[in-house]
C-alpha cells in the first residue's frame, strides 16, 4: 500500500495542519442534490468502469494489502494486526508490508498488544527493518501500543478521533482500520494511487488537489456515500496494475463491456496504449487506434 507519511501527534498549541483543516463550506443541500449539483459530468460511467476492470480482483493490494492482512488474523487480534499492519505500510511496498507482517506474527510470542510492550525496540526494529522509515515506525508502533493498553484497556479505538490520537496514524489509515475491524464507514481513504487518479480524472475539484487530504475532502463532498467504502480498494488496485500490470489491464480493457471507452481510460491514466499493445501482442479496435492513444 502506498504512501500515507506517519503522522505524529501535533505539539500542544500548534496550528492546525492539513489533517485537521474544515472542508469547504458549502449551501444546504439535501445529499441527492450535493451529488449532482457539484460532481463532475460523466463520473458515474467512469467510476462503473472501474468497477468493471477491477471486478477479478487479482492486484497486488487484494492478495497482500492491509485488508487483505487483517482477514488472515484471529478475530482476538485482529484489530490490532491491522493497525500495526496500517502503520508499516505507510511508504512500503504491499509484498514488504505482508513479508513484515508475517514475520511479526511468526514470533513465539505472536503478535499483540502484550507481546509487543514486552519487546526490546531491537527485537522489533529486527523484523520490521524492511519497510520504509523503519526507525520511526519502531517508536510510532511501541507509543501507540501503550496508548492502546493504558488509555483502552488493550483494545484498538473505535472512533475516527481516537485512532488520529496514536502516533503514526492518519486519516487513511485511521479510515481503513474503522471499515475492515469495525464496519464503520466514517470517509474515503485515499492513498498516492487515489490521490494521483482522482486528478487524472478531474475528479479531485476544479484545478486539482495538491496533497492526498486535500482530496479526501473534495471527493467526500460529492461522491454519494454508498461508493466510499470501495473507492480505495478500486483505485489503488487499478494504479498498481497501470504501473506494474500494463498488458494484463489492456486485456481487461479490451474484453470488458466497452473496450474503446476503456482504453481510453487507460490513455487518460498515463498509459502509451498502442505502443503497450504492441508490446503485450494485443489488437485493439482501428477505432481507438487511430485517435493516436
């Protein structure tokens, strides 16, 4: 999973960051009209074939995410793995994130609350030296596993404010964690992947965002609240298989219900699309090939 940077706690009398920002005021409105006064033309059949494209589930984030993680876990520990799995991943790649955790869990004393305040920072900082910004992580991980035993009695929070109080946690991560441990829907989750697409498709407001909570904000005030609790899983998978995955997508594209529309989804997301297709030995319709994608 991509790119959350830790967040730590903010100094005592400093000024609101980004996190904490208001969204935009805007005129009341019923949530039916917000919808379709201020969302942007054409984003339903956009978003329904995304849907489409992502529908075998077959990314990297669907076998080795942190959701993906927390399903493995006992129902016990399982809110916990996931915020410890949530905080490693922030700047690491999924397959790390998995190896890391899997190693975690493969201690003698397993993975929870009590066994990681037992732990030395080097036993700790030994198994999770793979991920990015490891040595923030070993202090962000044993803070917040104290706060979770001292402040409620050895259970993960199940509030958005709560969880923003652990050092190392966002708004991302914080979203996640409510949705796959607590079936809470509390907002969209959004990564570099849902960050950088959004814009791609203009759907990050008029001019775009500049930081991935700046387009929280924006997609949370027009997207129907229905759709939040897919939109990350959705994105993030479909920017890894633009990066990772290119001749696989252009397949799905080209079998999917309207393969011009399709690739040029694709074209819109950075894809060189004849020049992929050419690569992965794939025929697209003459069509599309000759608006130069």
């Amino acid at each position: 999973m991509s790119a959350e940077k830790p967040r730590q706690l903010k100094k005592k009398g400093a000024a609101a960051d980004t996190e904490t920002e208001s969204a935009p005021k805007r005129r009341k409105v019923s949530k039916k009209d917000a919808v379709e006064d201020i969302a942007p033309a054409g984003w339903r059949p956009t978003y329904d074939l995304i849907v489409e494209l992502r529908k075998d589930r077959t990314a990297v984030v669907d076998s080795m995410g942190s959701e993906a993680i927390a399903a493995q876990a006992s129902a016990a520990d399982r809110a916990y793995q996931t915020l410890v799995s949530l905080m490693l991943s922030s700047q690491t790649k999924d397959t790390v994130n998995l190896t890391t955790m899997q190693k975690l869990r493969a201690h003698p004393d397993g993975l929870s609350v009590q066994s990681v305040l037992s732990w030395p920072d080097e036993t700790l900082h030994e198994m999770i030296k793979q991920v990015g910004f490891h040595n923030n992580k070993v202090k962000y991980i044993k803070e917040a596993t104290r706060i979770v035993a001292e402040k409620h009695a050895g259970r993960v929070p199940s509030s958005f404010d709560e969880l923003l109080e652990l050092p190392g946690v966002g708004p991302k991560m914080a979203i996640i964690l409510l949705r796959v441990v607590y079936d809470q829907v509390v907002g969209i989750s959004v990564d570099t992947h849902v960050h950088r697409i959004s814009n791609q498709l203009g759907w990050a407001g008029r001019g775009g965002s500049k930081t991935p909570e700046q387009t929280r904000k924006v997609l949370e005030a027009w997207m129907p609240q229905e759709v939040w609790a897919d939109v990350n899983l959705l994105l993030v998978g479909l920017g890894q298989e633009v990066q990772t995955e290119k001749a696989k997508l252009l397949g799905k594209c080209l079998e999917c219900s309207d393969p011009p529309r399709a690739l040029r989804l694709a074209s819109s997301l950075g894809l060189h699309v004849s020049k992929e297709l050419d690569k992965a030995k794939l025929k697209a319709p003459a069509d599309v090939l000759d608006e130069g994608l």
